[in-house]
C-alpha cells in the first residue's frame, strides 16, 4: 500500500471524490477541487468548494470534518479536508 506522500495529488482526488460528492448540505453539492490538493506536514490538505457560500457555517464545517475522518479510516491516507471558495460567489448589495 502507497503512503500518503507518494500518492500523486490526482490518485488523492480519485480516493477522496467519493466521500464529498456522496455528501450535500439542503440544496448544497460539494465538490473537489482537483487542482489545489498538495502536500502538506505528511497530509494531503484537500481542498472542497461548496456549490454556494453555506449559511450558517458550522454544519458545513462538521460535515467537511466528518468527511476528513471517514476518508482517513476507510482509505488510510492522511488528509485535510479544507473549504474552498464557493463555485457560485455571492452576488454584493449596494
């Protein structure tokens, strides 16, 4: 079995992808963002993008830990499950 520090960073994301798109939070989807995933202190920092800005935050917060511990257990390989920007920015008032 491969190590956490010889996974590429795009086996990480095939690993992982499962768990966060088998996920929602209401109307909700989370989604990997493949590209920003690196090497950080012996973890993969993985970073997940919300369809939208959460509000409130603390579920999603929970959720993002509760897939960080679940892919730690069931695929053996460290990781950080980080937030990452929304995909849809919230649109300012004036």
């Amino acid at each position: 079995m491969m190590t956490t520090d010889e996974l590429m960073p795009q086996d990480v994301a095939i690993r992982v992808n499962p768990y966060v798109t088998g996920k929602s939070l209401g109307d909700i989807s989370l989604h990997v963002d493949d590209a920003r995933i690196h090497l950080r202190n012996g973890y993969r920092r993985v970073p997940v993008r919300p369809s939208r800005e959460p509000d409130p935050l603390f579920p999603y917060y929970e959720m993002l830990a509760d897939i960080e511990d679940e892919v730690q257990e069931k695929e053996g390989i460290r990781v950080t499950i980080a937030s990452g920007d929304p995909l849809e920015e919230k649109s300012g008032t004036s």
